[in-house]
C-alpha cells in the first residue's frame, strides 16, 4: 500500500537557539541551512524570529539569497507575531516568503497575555493573513500553548480552529509549549482534531520535559498529523525539543505505515556540527549519536555479535554513518579483543591473547577504558616481557615536595631474597635509580648505563594518557632497550628498568 508522507520541519536554528546560552552566528546560520536541506534533507526548516536584530536579519538574507538559487525559498519560514505588519516589514527586508504566525491556542494565554476576546483576537488574525497574502507571504500559524488549551479550554480551541481552517492558511502548528502532555492525550487530543478538519494540514511540535518528546512523536503520526517539528540534539528551551535522530530512528523503525525523506546517514555528521557550534556537548548515552550508544563495553556481548549477531537490534551504526566499537577495560573479553586485533590487522595466539587479556584488565582496573590505539603498546609491552622473571620491583615510595629533593624508598626481591634502600636525586625516576644502585653496589654488580629514555603515549589515544617509556641501556659495548606501560609516567619508566634487570 502507499505510505504517507509526514513532512520533518527542523526548528534548531529558531527554538533551538532559544536554548540558554546559544546563539549562532551569521556563518554558522547559513552552513547549518544548507547542511539540513540538501544533506539531512529535512522538508522545511525554520530559521528565525522576526524583528530580532541585525545579526538575526543578516543571517535570514544570507539563507534567503542561497535558498532562491537553489530554489528552496518556499522551505524557509520566519516565526511572526499579530503586530499589524510589522513583522511582515522585516519579511521583506530579509527576502523570506514564508511566516509562521505565532498567536494564542489557549483561553488562558489569550485572556491573561493579551487581555483581548477570541473575536477580537481572531479579526487582527484574519487582518494579517490578508497582508501576508497581498504581499505575497504564505502563512503557517502557530496555537502557542495549544496543548493547555485542549486540557482546559477546548471549546476556544474548536472555536478558533473553525475560524482558521477557513483561512487561506498553509498549515496549521500545534505546539506542546510547555512540554506537559502525555503520549495518550497526544494520541487523543490530534485523533480528534485531525478526524474532524480532514481537509487542513497539522504539524505537531513537541517539547521534552517530561522526557516525553519522541513517544508525543510516535503518537502525533499514529494520530494522523502531516507535520513534526525537531531539532538536532534536542536543542531548545528548558529541556528542549523532540530530538531529530530519535524521532527519525523511531518513525522509520515502528511506523512503516509512514514514509519521511530524512537522510538517516547524516544525523550523526549534522549532530555533531551542532554541537561544536553551540558548544554543548553530546552526552556520551544519548541514542543514536553519543559516543558510547554503538560501543559494547561487556565480553560476554563481543562474543554474542560474532556468533550470529546475538546482541545486534536494527539500530545498526552503519546507517547512521557510524562504526560499531568495543570497549577495552575491566570488563573486556578476549572476543572484545580480538574484534579490536582485527579492525587493527593484527592476529595473536591463544598464549599471547591470553597475555594481553590479563593486562587489559589489569589496566582497566586502574582506568576505565584503554582504546583502540592503546592495543599496539599493550601487545609490545606483555610479548616483551617473555623471560624468566627473577628480579621483582616489589614495592617502592616516590615523594616529592616544594623545597626538598625527591627520594625513593625501594624495596626489590632478586632470587627470593629482599632488599630495601632508600635515596635522594634530581627527579623521582633518578632517586629510584641512585636506591637501585646502591642494592646492585652492595651485591658488587654493575648496573647498565642509560643512554636513552623516550616517553610516548599512542595517537588519537583518547585514554588516561596510557603512556610507554622505552629506556635503551648501554652494558659494556652492548645496546639493548626495555619497554614499560602504564597511566603513570613514573611507574612506566620503573617498569621498564624492571625488564632490564631481569635481561642483565
């Protein structure tokens, strides 16, 4: 059977910078316009409020004189206001075509905000939609407060839209202002409406307060609406608006009834955009685009998704141009590993994997997670360490002070047998080693001489700066080195001497 289409209005760049604290510039206006209409490939977007300010004007000419190259000038609206035109003035100067009249869709807003009658209200309203018509300006309107009026005031409701739905009006937006409907009352309140003006078009434009944003969404679709109105990450006043991905994954999902023209592969892209431009960060569970919603974190799952996609749903990160990850840290199987070892290129055998399990976990103790670009350091370091341990860093104190000199406390089992010294120098890893000299003197043994120390930590590692030294010794004409990993630069270095002593 043939789908219906729902029309997907973005509203970021006018509710959502409604968000405390945001406003976009003239730049990032026109780059995030053209990014939702020709990559996301939303139907409409609404850009501005009218007679804002300059900057806002600016942005709404740039948009506008893109838009008419384009041929998208009918997909851009301006939220106005019932002021005998004046709104409709700065329209024109900003070149845009279509206004979302905002007016009042509750009893209580119209009598206690405007102190006017519903006949009073509704004539300055069929006024202002004659001079948009005159002018050549298409007209969506708004029932600011929509979702109180059907609670408390449904009589005005019916009464105004029977006004309206006889006005030449593009659409009809039914906005929950305050956030405050539940999804049954979405479902109920819509059902209604939509059954009895089946020849007018209805947006539905929900806020999340209550968290309720994307079930408002489904209901609002199940109910019949033509039109919803999103932002990206929810952006918007308080808790912000119904989120775009969410609604988007949602409807295409469990409404198959529904067909919408949103290009799924781009939510992530445009998310991200947003978030850099707003400088609000993306929580790392927020579905479909926080960091950590595609990454599996326990073994147990690793090994499900390799043996028949156990843990897999049909939100796979694939379309929405993301990649599935899995966590390395405390909980890390060997299958998270290996799922790793082979994005990297990189086989082990069960011994050495084993190893390296051991390692992980040991490190993820210490840190929550250790990444992908950790992994090289981590195989380099375990499949280094193939000798006969002997000697044992067994315990040690590092202090370091304002004014006095650092100093190490060691103690070192060499062959079952501990030995404790302690020591002063320049920096804590010397004092460690001036203590290790003085247990080598003490048993007449030489130890090999520094040469070189390099400190790394691996690129794009986004961990606790997982850090590797590698300290090349120099013991009568022969060169050798030794590598220590760890979180800690001091313990990496002590590490890798460790390796060292039981080479010589």
């Amino acid at each position: 059977m043939d789908k219906r289409r729902i029309e997907i209005m973005d509203t970021t760049l006018r509710d959502g910078e409604q968000t405390s604290g945001v406003s976009f510039s003239v730049s990032e206006k026109l780059t995030l316009a053209k990014l939702l209409l020709d990559e996301l490939k939303v139907d409409r977007i609404e850009i501005a409020s009218a007679r804002v300010s300059e900057g806002e004007l600016k942005a709404v000419q740039e948009i506008t004189q893109w838009a008419t190259e384009q041929r998208y000038l009918d997909r851009v609206e301006i939220l106005t206001f019932v002021d005998g035109g004046v709104s409709l003035e700065w329209m024109k100067k900003a070149g845009a075509k279509v206004q979302n009249l905002l007016t009042k869709g509750s009893l209580n807003h119209l009598t206690h905000q405007l102190k006017k009658t519903p006949e009073q209200h509704f004539n300055e309203i069929a006024k202002t939609i004659e001079l948009a018509q005159a002018q050549g300006i298409k007209t969506n309107v708004y029932l600011e407060d929509w979702s109180n009026g059907m609670r408390n005031s449904k009589e005005y409701v019916f009464q105004y839209l029977d006004f309206l739905t006889k006005q030449p009006v593009e659409r009809i937006l039914l906005p929950d202002t305050l956030g405050v409907l539940t999804y049954s009352e979405t479902f109920d309140f819509l059902s209604e409406i939509v059954q009895r003006y089946p020849d007018s078009h209805f947006d539905f434009h929900g806020h999340n307060d209550y968290d309720l944003g994307v079930a408002n969404v489904m209901e609002a679709v199940r109910a019949g609406v033509h039109g919803l109105h999103l932002t990206v990450n929810g952006m918007g006043e308080r808790a912000g608006n119904a989120p775009m991905a969410s609604a988007v994954a949602v409807i295409n999902d469990f409404l198959p009834e529904v067909d919408i023209a949103v290009n799924e592969s781009s939510l992530h892209k445009v998310s991200k955009l947003v978030s850099a431009f707003t400088g609000f960060g993306i929580p790392a569970n927020k579905p479909i685009v926080g960091d950590n919603v595609f990454t599996q974190t326990a073994g147990i799952h690793a090994d499900g998704d390799s043996k028949n996609n156990l843990y897999f749903s049909d939100l796979m990160p694939e379309r929405f141009g993301r990649k599935r990850k899995y966590a390395l840290g405390k909980l890390s199987g060997k299958a998270n590993i290996q799922k790793n070892l082979q994005e990297l290129g990189l086989t082990l055998n069960d011994d050495e994997l084993k190893k390296v399990t051991a390692r992980i976990i040991e490190l993820g103790d210490k840190k929550e997670q250790v990444t992908k670009d950790d992994l090289p350091y981590i195989i380099s370091d375990v499949l280094d360490s193939d000798f006969q341990q002997k000697v044992f860093v067994k315990s040690y104190v590092l202090t370091h002070a304002k004014g006095l000199q650092p100093s190490t406390t060691l103690s070192l089992e060499i062959n079952g047998e501990i030995f404790e010294e302690n020591a002063s120098g320049d920096g804590q890893y010397d004092a460690f080693m001036n203590a290790l000299r003085k247990i080598y003197n003490s048993r007449k043994i030489e130890l090999p001489v520094l040469t070189d120390y390099a400190v790394r930590i691996p690129p794009g590692s986004s961990s606790d700066a997982l850090c590797e030294t590698i300290i090349t010794w120099k013991l009568e004409e022969k060169e050798f080195t030794s590598r220590g990993l760890d979180s800690d630069q001091t313990v990496s270095a002590i590490k890798a001497t460790e390796k060292m002593l039981n080479i010589i």
